[in-house]
C-alpha cells in the first residue's frame, strides 16, 4: 500500500497518532520518580543562585532556546522568572568557534567560558550521538555542573554514568522523540516552581 493513497496515508496517520499516545504514556510512568528527583536538584541549583544552560543542534537547538524562553519569562502568572540561556542563541560566537577547527566543541567551549559549578548543563539529543552535545556534557561534568540529557532512540553514547539525569524516550522517530522532549521540559519547569513554592524542601 502506497502512502500516496488515502489508504496509505491513513494508515501512517494511525501509525504515528498511536505512537503518539502510547509512548509518552509509558515513558512518564516509567521516569516519574527520576524526573521529580531531577526537579529538586534542578530547584536546588537555581536556589543556589545557578542558571540553566541549554543546547543541541538543529530543531533541538530550538528546544534549547524554548526552555530556556520558560524560564525566564514564565508564562504563567505569578511564577518567579529563572535564569537561563540557550548556548545556541549567539551565531557569531557559535559560528566563530566552529571556525576554529573543532566544530565538535562549541558548546563545551561556551560552558568552560561561561559556566559555574552551581549551572546546570541540559543537552538535547535526537539519539545520544550528537559529538558536540557529548563533548559539552562531559565538560560540564567535569566542572561540577548537574547534567541532565533529553535523548532518544538507545540514548547513543550517553547513558550510564556520563550525565547525572539521562531521559531517554525508546523512539527511532525524531518527531515522537521531540513531542516527548517538549512535554518533559515543561513538566521540569513547572516542577521547578512547585519545589520553590515550598523552599524549605531545598535546604
């Protein structure tokens, strides 16, 4: 059956709108408790006075800069505004240090620059496999900052011990995989703020 046929193209609709219900359903079943434990660290850190330093590459650079949009401007009234940057925002610098013969490490540049132990690094990755997202990951790492990864796919290169919060969405399809990263982050923005709401839980 061609997808170029009504039947076909019903039958990939069918496919990905099931795909689309049943996996984010497992997967906040599954990491519930792991992604409350990341809130708390997240809001300690921000307590802390850290900032929240987001990346990844092509429509996950997006993410970065979306995440980073809700925590600085909260949408919601009322809730405090956090800090946070998305290391892809700046081209020149971005571009510059690609230029510089590395194209891998950019963004492990930028946190070496910029970063401070208290930080927290969030990398985006459609499947663990991103050279300069690993590299900056393990950079942070290195430094002190609380990691935490949004992959998909196996989770490629960084699952283990690399980050200290690895969320992995079991999909080979970037669509899926990124509709399960975006309620994610907003879930740990909305999180954040219930753990600041109630302080004396971070001390």
């Amino acid at each position: 059956m061609s997808a170029e046929t009504p039947e076909g193209l019903a039958a990939v609709l069918e496919r990905r709108f099931a795909l689309s219900t049943s996996l984010p359903a497992t997967f906040f079943e599954s990491e519930a408790p792991r992604i409350a434990e990341a809130c708390w660290a997240m809001a300690r850190r921000f307590h802390q006075g850290g900032r929240l330093l987001a990346f990844g590459n092509g429509a996950w650079a997006s993410d970065a800069q979306h995440v980073s949009v809700e925590f600085v401007h909260p949408v919601i009234v009322g809730k405090r505004a956090l800090p946070a940057l998305a290391l892809t925002n700046d081209s020149a610098t971005l571009t510059g240090l690609m230029a510089g013969g590395r194209p891998e490490m950019p963004f492990s540049e930028q946190l070496r620059i910029l970063a401070r132990p208290q930080d927290i690094a969030l990398g985006f990755s459609p499947d663990g496999r991103c050279p300069n997202v690993v590299a900056a990951l393990a950079q942070a790492r290195r430094m002190g900052l609380l990691t935490l990864a949004m992959l998909g796919g196996d989770g490629g290169l960084l699952g283990g011990e690399a980050v200290d919060y690895c969320f992995v969405v079991p999909a080979d399809d970037p669509l899926i995989v990124q509709e399960v990263h975006e309620t994610l982050y907003h879930i740990l923005w909305e999180l954040v703020h219930v753990f600041f709401e109630n302080e004396g839980l971070l001390s």
